[in-house]
C-alpha cells in the first residue's frame, strides 16, 4: 500500500525488473488533454538502458503502450495505464546471489521486508528499471504542465564525483544538457565527468553525483502548509528514486553556514510585479511557491553494483563471505537519472498545481 | 487538507501563534499505552521559548492539556487531542507589517497562498509555535517506541553557522546535549557556538545550523517502498518544520563524491546477527531499514528575522521600502529546534513500525 | 485513524460521552468564508440534548468555542478546531455494566476493538453525543454551500416506527420541520409520531424510525467514479452516524421490484435546461449528480437503550446474566438525528464541490 | 484520482469497456500467499457475459493475465496488476447515442463530470465490465481470507422483481447458488426468476432485485469507528458496483419499525464463546464485528438499457427525442452481481482484518 503517491494527480506504479513488465497507472489526469505519444517516448527514450558508455549494456527497446483513459487521443479523465514490457532480462546470474545480499543494494532489507518472497532478480522491485513508469507518469504530466501554464521543468547533471558543474544559465540547460552523455550543460565539466565514469567503470567501481532541477514558471502562492509542503511532497518523491540519499531546496545546505542577512532574498517589484532578487530558499517559503523558479538538488549515491570483492555474509549460515558483481551495471547512474529527477518533480508539481486549482480536473473549464 | 501527517499513527495539527491555542490530535495512537504526562511536558519545556539567552524572550507557560484519548491515565485508542493556550502575545507590531512582507518569513507567500485571509499575527499558522503540537504528538510516540521496543530518539545540534560539531559517541550526545544551551554534545564546540549566536543577535541579524538526529533500535524491514520509503516519509515530515530546507541521511551529500567501493556498507556478523559494518547509508537501503541506527541531518537556514534593515515591498502601491524587525525573535532557532526535529522522527518512525506491524494498535495483543 | 473523512473538507473529530469535552478539526475550509456563529450554536442546538419530551433528560449547554482557523470573523485556510465541553456527566452507573455488555449498544465490540482500554462511560467514543462534532462540521460545511452556490440541505424525519410520512413538499419541510419535537413536515403524522415514542418510552422500549435527506442545487456532473461515487461517500459518512443501519438513494429497496422502462429517469428541457421528468435515481448517475435533487433515506436503529430487563453476559465469568438500563436515554433518536443527517451530508457534498472545482480554496478567485 | 480503494489492501482499477483492456491494481497484497490462478479464472468466469440466457450475448473469454507482483507463484508483496484483454466490442451503435443520453445510464452526468471527452462506447469507464477488475481484486482477497482464517464469502440473488427467496441456510447457499442461471441458493423461487427475467427480456424491458452477501468467521472486533466503520467501507465499495442504489446491514430497513427490546441481539454463551442470539445487526456494532455473521444486502436497480423506446434530448440542440436501445444486454444484471458483490466485499473485509492486525503484511510471520 505504498505503490501509490500524489493526491490529485495520483501515480501508482507496478512491475519489476525482470517481471513482465514495468508501468504505472495515473488516476486524475485531467481530461481533455491530447497526449502527445511521441513526446512521451522520447522522454523514456533518454532513461533507457544502453545508451552509450557510460550506461548498462542491457538492451530494451522501452516502446510504451497506452492501455487506458486515452479516447480518440485525448486523455477521458479515466485512469491512464501505461507500461512496457520486459525482454532483455539475464536472470541466471541472481540465482548464485541469493543469499549473499550485495553491499548498498536493497538485497538485505528486502529479505526482512517481504520475509523471503521478494522477486530477488535483477533487484526485483527495487530495480532502478521501476523509474521507467515514473518517467511516463511525468512525461505526462510534463505536457499538461506545459500546454496549461508553460511551465517548464530543467533538470541536469549537476555533480559526478568530485567534478562539480559551475553555475550555468538556464539556455545553456536547455540547449547543452542532452547533447553528452553525462547530462551536464557545460561542455567542458561533461567531457570530464564522462571521463571519470570510464575511468571508475574501468577499475571496478563506480561513482555518485546529484542531479540539479529547476521549474520555472509555478506562479506564487502553491503548496499546502503545514505538512503537505511542497518541499515536503517532492521530497517524498525524490526519496522515492532508487539511490537518491539527500534532497536540498535553493541553497540548500549551504544556508546552516550563511546569517539571515545574507540568506533572505529581497523583494522587488519587476515590471509591476513582485519577484525576490535572490533565490535561496529555492523558490519555496513557508512550503509554498514564490513565483520565483523552485530549485532543488538530489544527491545519488554511487552504484552500489562495483565489479571489486566485497564483504558480505551468507543468510543462510551465517558466515562471512565475499563476493563479485559481474554484468551490465551503470557505473554511475546519474545521467540517466536526470529524467527520472524531472518527472518526479513534474509530477508533484502538477499534484500541488491541481490541489491549488491552478489546473482543473477537465482542461478548458 | 493538509495538516494531518501519517498513516496509521496520524497527526492533525491546528492553533495559531497569536490564536488562542496551538494543538494537535492524534488519530491511531495504540491503546493501552500508559501515558506519562511529566514527559509529555518535558519535552515541551526543551522547545519553550524563554529557556536562555539565545532564544526568544516571549514567555509562555506552555503547559499541556490532554483532551481526550486517555482514560484512566491509559491511551483507549480514540483520538488524543493536546493542546496549549497561547498567552503572552504580542500583536500590535503585525499591523504596521501587514503590508510589506518579511524576506524569508512566508508572509508574501500566505498572502497569495490564502488570499490576504491568513491570520498574519506573528506568523500565524507558520509560526514555529506551530511546532509546539509535533512535540506533543512527538513525545506521545517517544513514549510509545520506547515502552514497546526500546527505541530512542537522539538529537543534537551538529552546526551553528560554520561551526560544526566533530563526531561523538552516542553517550556524549546522551548525556550533554541537553547540558548546554545550544543542545551540542560536545562541550567545547557548544561554547563557541553559544558565543557565535550571541554575536549575531548583537549584529542584529540571526544564523542558520543543521541538526542532527539517531534513531537507535529500529528492526531491520521497516519501511514501504517504493513510495512511502523511510526517507520518505521523515524527510515529509521534517520538511513541515519551518526552516528546514535540506534533508540528508547517512553521509547524505558527501555520498556525491564517493566511490562505491567505499560507500557501500558491507555486512558483516557480529553476535550471531547481520550488521553492517559501517553505515554511509543512515540505515536505510532501499528505502526500508537495515537495523543500523537511522542517521538524517535537516540543515536550517538562519531565522529569518532580523533587526537589520531590509530591502521589500509595499504590496499595496507596488513600491519598494525598507523595514527594520523589532521583537522577541531567536537569534538562531536550532537549539529549540533540536526536540522538534526528534519529535517528527518520533512520529513517523511509530507510524511505519506500525505499518510493519512491529506496534500493534492494542498493546500487549 | 479512522477518525477523519473527506478528501479536500477533511473531518476529524475527537471526544468521548464522559471526557473532557467533544470536537472537531475541519482542515480544508476554504479562506475567506465569514463565519456566522450564531448559525453554528443554531444547529447545534438542534442536536443537543433536552429539547423535549422525546429526547433524554441529560442537560447540556452545548455552546460552541471556536479555538482556531477564524481571523477577524472569517476562516484563514488553516484547519478550524472547534469544541463543547462536557459538564452535565453521570458516570456512575457505568461502572455497574462494566462487564455485561448492553445489546445493540457496541459495549462488547469496542472492548474486543480496544482491548479493554475503551472508556466505556455513557458509551465513550461510540456515543451519539460524539456526533455534536458533526455537527459543527456540517454547520460550517453548510454556510460555505449556501454561501456559494445557494445549495440546501433539508433533513426531516419520514419515518417512526411503523409510522410513515406521506410524501410532502419542500415548502412544507422547511416550514414544519422544526415546529414539532419528532421533526416530521407532515403535522399530523408528527402528532402520532410524538405519541409512538411517548408510548414507547411509557413501556421501557424504544423505536426506530428514518430521516430523508433532499439537497438543492448540486450542479451536475459532481462525484468521483468509480470508488469516491457520491452515493459511496455519502453513505460512508452516514454509517459513521451512530445507529445508521441502512442507506438509499432515490427509490432505494424499491428499485428491486420495479422495470427498468418505469425507474429509468428520462430526460426532457425545462427552460432551455436538461432536466429529469422523475427521481427515481436520487439525483445521482454513475456516481455523479444529475442535476436533480439529491435525495437519500437513512434508517435509524431503535435506541439500544430500553429500561425492560435484557439477556446478556458476564465478560469475566462467562455466565449469563439479565441487566436493566435505567437513567437518561432518548426513546427514540431519529428527532435528533435530523440535524446530523444533515451535517453528514453537507461535509461530504462539500467536499465533492471542492473535488470538483465548485467550491474554491479561497473564495473569491 | 478516484479509482483505488481501501488504506492497506488498495485496489485501484482502470480500463474501458471498449479500450484495450480492463485490469486492476493491488497494492498492499500480503507477501507470501501462493495465488491459485484457478480459483482466479473460476471467479472471473462466474462474472463473465454469455453465461446463460439470462445475460448479455457478447462473447470474451476474459482469460486473466497477471502482469506482476507474484513470483514462483507466490505473492511478493509488490503490486498485483491482473488485466483482461477486450475482444469482441462492437462500437458502432454508440456513435449514434453520442448526443442522447439512455435514461438510467451515466451518459448524461460523463458528459458533465468529464467535459465531454468521456470513452462514451459501451459506457466506457462506467460500464458494468469495469467490475471485472474487481472481481480479479476480490479473488485475491477471498483465497487470503480463506487461507488465513477461513473467512467465506457467499452471496446470492435473493430478490429479482418483486420475488423473493425465502430464508435459506448456508448450507443451501453453498449447495444450490451455482446451479442455477440466477444465482438462487432456493431452487423453486431460481425458477421463477429465470422465468420473469426471460418475461421481461421478450418485452423489451428488464428488472431489478437485490443480493445478499454473508461473510463468516470474521473475528469481534474488526472495524475502525468513527468514521473508518465496517459498514461505512463496505458501502462505499458497493455503490462503486454500477446499478447498486441501497445497501442494508442485517434487518436494514426493516429497524425502521421494529422496537428496541426486539431489535436487540441478545448475548448468550455457546461453548465458552459470546455470541449473539439472533443476527438483526448484521454482525456490526458501532462499526466494529460482533463475531456474528456479516450479513448486508445491495439492491441493483433495473438495467437501464431497455428496448422499449425512451424519452431523452439531443444535448447538441436541446430539443426532446425519443430513443430505442438495442444490442446485447442483460435483462437483468443480479445474477452476474453475484459475484462482484462478494468480490468487493472480500476486499473491505481483508483490509479490514490487516487494519487490525489479525492478517500481516508477510504471511506466516
């Protein structure tokens, strides 16, 4: 029973690795919404395994099937199922793991969770293959977001390592991000963070990062205080993308070292309009927007599968053991988490923009 | 439709700062819970404002009324509802800045958020006042965690500005945190941090800090993926605390520039059961527990009022000016916000030993 | 936590028969609705207890506090907790029946619900007395419908006993309802209304009877199928009305026995407006309004409460035993129940409203 | 965002009944239980159109696919998806009904609650063929029930028109329900039904009736009062079954005039147990299980589709029209409700039971 998030705009998702298939159904999509079909293929096209060096090897095509709540290619309103099916699936090798649980892996608490019965293979349900439905219950909400009020949501690779990307403006977003493999907007910082992947994926390992998103164009005043914040709810969902481990707004955690005069942004008036000269509360105060864009940050934890020994123990007696990962692994899984990151956020923010009614149930009215 | 947080152990906050009581019901509390009404109150004196120098001079009694849910000095399984009466308040000076919003307050954003209805009087409902009702459901479920399964909740204060607190043992954090007024464990770094406090206020302006919170003795398994994770749902919980604006857990952001040869935390056994041998990983994976202690640090940003003139606007006229904050204000709220952070912990850490079915909802069943 | 309902007007209500005091936390009111108190206290009073001879003899001044969520007379958006405090209690007896569960009461239900933890005094949280929170919920639910959308919520009593009312004009409901103590439109019918339950009371028994419900100027096209239908959340909310064992809508039971060329409801313009040339339906299609009128019947229970002696058990020697329940009871509660019927029933088409877009989070935009 | 149900046994449905498909969603399923897809295809096929000639002649094998969350045949703990695939639809009469709306089906409120862009085919979203998804839900739900406490689930015709079946024993229940095209556990009055049902099939028309549902071996003390009660859940999952329009828990309406000391259920002791001597409130007290059998009845209006010709409007123009409805329809929908009350009923139940803690998330546990 927790499968399921959003209030408005509520997203469950299904499937597993090496199950049949991985989807997601969509309950509250506004009706009346022509879904563009290409829009969300291309956006599951860029999470897709395989997409150069410095992703997994393993080969899906990833062609999503819309199987509901689309007449006449518009959505009714009706909850929108959506999913793909599983092909290039290598089980064998989990059966030796099965119970070795992998350091950093979810192999260990699913055992105590589901008492043994968890789909083992590939992670199971804890497969970073589960984003594959985010990604379409985001794309969608992506393009009623857009169509409704232009907003726009910018996500890219901010940090792989120790390789930091310097401030960048956000048309260099747009225009550089998904022209490199590693998802950064400068060119420079790419080319070397591709290189430290490689280099890691090369001696066994593999690296972290954090992926940066930015929304423009929520106007003030959305967000529901005092517990279904919006920093609150797109937390809950960021925690909800396999490895995520730290989730910042605006300056983040740089604000425990700044002083109050330094980190309240100012008001002004612009063009007759009310906007904070500075945005270091992320757009965000009181959980609620400011009309200024909301800024975040998700730390990723380095893949866990490294090709190096590690420790571990066996379940069943108790002893002490190593093991050594082999297969198709991202050796940093950031890049392909950027739009995982942006479709998560969109579908947050299309849920807080729907419960402020800002977008009504049926588009139009 | 958005101040009740939880599943099964579910709190609905309510009260103003200048309202006449800031309070809390809390739905699903398990019955046959003896409640210990000393505690109750304890911990509501550690976030009483008044305690020192360092924080706020408003004086309030903040003595707890339990309303209901209790018979015979045993929780029957109805809802609990506390409160407090507000009584020293000071509303005269809201009026002037009725108009001009505070940077970093969420004055401009309650306005657009509610339509200029919003009881603007001292924050009103995002005052941290506010916060006096989690710690009332906190301590409720500090209780409840203890008596079943000898959970503890433990925080501390781990940043003041850019001075931080070097690691300690649990027993330190025990047995000095509340030692001190800045609640830091380690004494040392406590007296710089009183004096770095006491030095802004004089500089009329305020600073930020982070705290830090373990939870000790949570079982293995608990946690509900892949949307209602631990992460999840605490840092929901904690992103409903004014001034928290990032959440980390484990080694949080510095995972980013590991490798994973070294953040994975390998397992090992110790005493007959599986451990982990380090925990980078705050005791979680997967979004479940690993029955290490959970590790999360929320950063505040620095209390948003200042004396220092500051630069805003007339949302009247649309012009720009200047205001100066007079008052009571905390110079620095992280020390009175060490006990809130435990308390959101406390709350969501019962709900989901609840979903596991680790706190059933009659005791002793 | 089962202690709240709706969905964007969320309910939760606290209190016991002999504790502290009965409420209610409305969280979700829209901002900007100026509140009318003396209406609150109007309908209360409606509900509270002595009003006449039909009714119990427990004297209850019943005035409604309002402890949060108002400013300056109008609601704020934040969650509006309101109260009565318990005075005239008389706990004594209760100790007496403390281990022979009273039939038809939930005496033995709530002690294998709580485990024994309940507080059983005058029914605890099971009693009717819980239902004064309903009604402040509905009162302010009903000032909100009326205020925005002219929507009317008319409960009589249609049935006492054997005793039926014959069909009545609206006109007669809102003129005669309130002039005679058993709330029935119809004068006469009233007249042997009153003498059934005086008779009744007269024997030591009790009766049952059934309130109609009829609202006014829901729009169509309000409901959500296919789980929160309007029938579905409108009967939820009245099995959470103590007694309640059936629910209606339209024709109801005698839908069973009818064709479907005589119950289908068929359309016609009046006035340039679709409209239904009959009701059969109550005013809902698939879950969503027709535009009609709302119409739905509840069927109360007689009062558990009879002075003739009943067979029941001895909780702890597992023997037999007979108990007589003497003190103050109401002969029959339907009268009563008017006025909660109502309140049910506005909470939840309120929250429709809300769900569909009707009604604003703050009125006015 | 209205298509799932229940808080930990959560099914949401999805699909149309002339899209690709209509399936379902279960979230929350315990871990650990090895699904009999037999019994699954059983359930199904008792619902399935073209059983006899008592029901629609569209022909669909409805072979149920499960699409996740079992592995090794046995429940993981991740979602459930199970759909059936639509074959035989005929679409084409719809395009002519497109702007009159059938009195008596939900075209006329789609139209309003979903702006038009509704699947208007075949009643699309509100189309009796969505509860095939609740009968795979509900399948799933019965065998937990069954393995774990023995909980059985019977329910059958008892009314179709104006015939009633007599009282009958469960042991008839179990016997005779199958045996007969009506689902009538008394064989005489199953031949009377069948017989008006085919009476007013010939004449264009079709009837109503009612289903009764009796669950056993639910233990005392099931059920979350205030507003979470049994009877409020099971309820509201009935009326999300299309044609239902009044639900009755044990005498129902009947209480209406019967007097206390008759209504009451006295308790007595059989074997060491409380029990109840008769069963008027249908084994729910104050919400909650007495121990007694559940016992409620679902009354189903007539099937709106008949062929005699019907009074409706052109929406397009607003002017009267007359309309004949024909096709494959079943005169009378009851005997295939048969199984989708139990079904929903199953899954009220089962949530219920791990509400309170008496069916854990991990079987065996």
């Amino acid at each position: 029973m927790s499968n399921t998030i959003g209030r408005l705009y509520r997203v469950t998702s299904f499937g597993e690795s090496h199950g049949r298939c991985v989807g997601v159904v969509v309950d509250g999509c506004p009706a009346g919404h022509r879904l563009d079909p290409e829009h969300l293929q291309t956006e599951l096209d860029r999470r897709r395994p395989g997409q150069s060096g410095v992703s997994t090897t393993r080969r899906e095509e990833d062609r999503v099937e819309v199987l509901s709540g689309v007449f006449n290619g518009v959505t009714t309103g009706a909850p929108v199922c959506m999913l793909i099916w599983n092909r290039d699936m290598d089980s064998t090798r989990y059966e030796e793991l099965r119970w070795t649980p992998r350091p950093g892996h979810a192999d260990y608490t699913a055992e105590k969770r589901y008492g043994g019965h968890q789909d083992y293979r590939g992670g199971g349900r804890f497969s970073g293959r589960i984003t594959a439905g985010y990604v379409m219950a985001g794309a969608l909400a992506k393009q009623v977001l857009a169509a409704t009020h232009g907003i726009e949501v910018l996500g890219y690779t901010s940090q792989i390592g120790s390789t930091v990307a310097p401030d960048v403006l956000l048309d260099q977003v747009r225009e550089n991000t998904e022209r490199n493999p590693v998802r950064c907007p400068d060119p420079e910082t790419a080319i070397e963070m591709e290189r430290n992947i490689l280099k890691a994926r090369d001696e066994g390992d593999s690296l972290g990062g954090a992926v940066k998103c930015v929304v423009l164009n929520v106007p003030p005043g959305v967000g529901q205080p005092v517990f279904d914040t919006l920093e609150g709810d797109l937390a809950k969902a960021l925690f909800g993308v396999p490895a995520v481990k730290a989730v910042e707004f605006g300056a983040g955690t740089a604000l425990a070292s700044m002083r109050g005069s330094e980190s309240n942004d100012p008001y002004r008036i612009v063009g007759g309009r009310v906007e904070t000269a500075s945005n270091n509360m992320g757009g965000v105060l009181g959980g609620v927007s400011t009309g200024a864009p909301i800024e975040l940050t998700a730390t990723f934890k380095p893949t866990p599968s490294v090709s190096k020994p590690q420790k571990t123990v066996d379940l069943k007696t108790l002893e002490k053991t190593t093991i050594t990962i082999e297969g198709r692994h991202d050796p940093c899984i950031v890049p392909r988490a950027v739009p995982v990151v942006e479709s998560v956020v969109a579908m947050m923010i299309l849920d807080h923009m729907m419960q402020r009614g800002h977008v009504r149930q049926v588009l139009g009215e």
